[in-house]
C-alpha cells in the first residue's frame, strides 16, 4: 500500500480524520445492505468521528480501571483534570478515587 520510489510522510490529523470517517461510511453503508430496518445504527455510524474513537478509548481505558495518569499518557492531556473532564465519567467511585490520590499538594 505504500508508493513506491515517493518519499514517506507521516499521515496528518486530517488525513487519519477522513480515513476513519471512510471506514466508519463503508460499515454504515453495510449495516444499511444487510438489515435496512437498522438505519438509526447506520446513521449513528455515520456521525462517528476519530475524535469519538479517541474519547471512546479513553472512556474504556477508564471504566477498565487503568491508572488514570496512564489514561492522561494515552490521550497526551497535559493536566488530570482535563482527562477527568475529557471522559465524562459516571462512576462516582472512581471520580472520589481520583481526586483523593491524583492531587496536587499545594499548602494554602
């Protein structure tokens, strides 16, 4: 799949963008071939994103109790804080978790 004899370039963030929005549309455009009464599916499909993999592997990186300065590694968020918000977590346990072993300990 590479061209031949053409000097390699990294992909660009819109380039994997417009990649994954093709895979995502082939995959609607089959689940429309194979049970056309799953058109909500097909058109949730359609609206997915690189960003929505991104923020949905962090959300499973998360819920899987990965240390979330891993988690922070991974999505390259320079603050916790942003990672936390970034994942919209729904588990309180782990939120109280969070904040109680990732804070900074900053005397008043």
């Amino acid at each position: 799949m590479l061209p031949l004899g053409l000097p390699q370039r990294p992909l660009t963030r819109a380039a994997v963008h417009t990649i994954i929005k093709a895979v995502f549309s082939r995959a609607a455009q089959q689940i429309r071939y194979r049970n056309p009464e799953q058109e909500w599916q097909a058109e949730q499909l359609e609206q997915a994103s690189a960003h929505w993999l991104r923020h949905t592997a962090g959300s499973h990186m998360a819920n899987k109790q990965i240390d979330l300065r891993h988690v922070r590694d991974t999505l390259g968020h320079e603050s916790l804080t942003t990672t936390n918000i970034y994942l919209h977590s729904t588990d309180d346990a782990r939120h109280e978790e969070t904040e109680k072993h990732h804070k900074l300990d900053w005397q008043a």
